[in-house]
C-alpha cells in the first residue's frame, strides 16, 4: 500500500464503534502504509452511512474529490 501515491479519502462511521467494532483502529492502521490518507470521523452513522445520510455522504466524496483534483498527467 505505501506505493499508492494517489490521496485516499477513509470514511469511519462512528456509530460503529458503539456496537464494538474496530473501525477507528482498522482506518488508523491502513492510513498508516497510505502517505497521503485521510480519515474522517463521521459520529451517529454506521457502515451503511450512504444508505442513512445520501446527501452527507456525497458532501464528503465531493469536498475531498475538489481538495484533490486529478492533475491531467495524472491519466
């Protein structure tokens, strides 16, 4: 994974931690081999955040897809 260059975007639904799994502890591991990974929190949603907050959901994909833009070299 620490070859991927690309900026990665890891979304944590913080609902699951309340029914004890391990979302923060599996994101905070990958992020650690990613060298331009993002993680982002996201508190009273659980894995199925698309499915319980569509419009959130793509509030975040959009902002980080702006924030990181695909050079056209990029290809």
């Amino acid at each position: 994974m620490s070859a991927v260059r690309a900026p990665a975007l890891l979304v944590v639904a913080g609902g699951g931690d309340r029914l004890g799994t391990p979302h923060r502890a599996r994101a905070t591991a990958i992020a650690a081999h990613l060298p331009r990974a993002e993680t982002l929190v996201v508190d009273d949603l659980t894995h199925a955040m698309p499915l319980e907050d569509p419009v959130l959901t793509a509030r975040i994909i959009s902002e980080f897809v702006t924030r990181h833009r695909l050079s056209e070299s990029a290809g």
